[in-house]
C-alpha cells in the first residue's frame, strides 16, 4: 500500500530554522524517556528559568480554570508564563 505523499513529508519534516517555541513532537515522545528528562517542581522551574537554563515542557500543561493548555511539549518556558501561572494560583 503506497503512502500518501503529503502524509509521510509531514511526519518527517524538520524545521530548518531556529525557534524558541519549540518542538512537539519530539518533546511529547521524548517525555516517555525518564533518561532524557529532569522532572522539576513549580519553584524549581521558576529558579532555574532565574538562573539562565533553558527548562522545556514535556507535557500539556492545563490549569483549571481556565482548562486550556498554556504550555505544550517542547514549549520553552518562560518567566512570564511562570507569572501568569503564579497569578492564577492567587486567585
């Protein structure tokens, strides 16, 4: 059974420049892999964020409220959205 060509260049395809969002597809599968992971509290998140290391989600993050994601595998996660965050959980 022949692949349909659009189908198999998708699952394939690599970014070729530079992103700071990401990528997730290969950090959703990479989270399965405790060797390739450092699983981090909130507060150790937000300190080594502080520090310069660059800390990449490996899961959907969802509060609830609001109940959508605001972090996706291979997001690269930020100081303000570990503000945001940190607002939410006050309210």
């Amino acid at each position: 059974m022949a692949r349909h060509p659009s189908r198999s260049a998708r699952s394939t395809r690599r970014p070729h420049a530079a992103t700071s969002a990401g990528y997730i597809r290969t950090a959703f599968f990479l989270a399965y892999d405790d060797t390739a992971c450092e699983y981090l509290t909130a507060r150790e998140t937000a300190d080594a964020v502080a520090e310069g290391r660059t800390v990449v989600a490996a899961a959907f993050v969802t509060p609830y409220p609001p109940g959508f994601p605001v972090l996706v595998p291979g997001q690269v996660i930020g100081k303000e959205v570990l503000a945001w965050m940190a607002a939410l959980d006050t309210m």
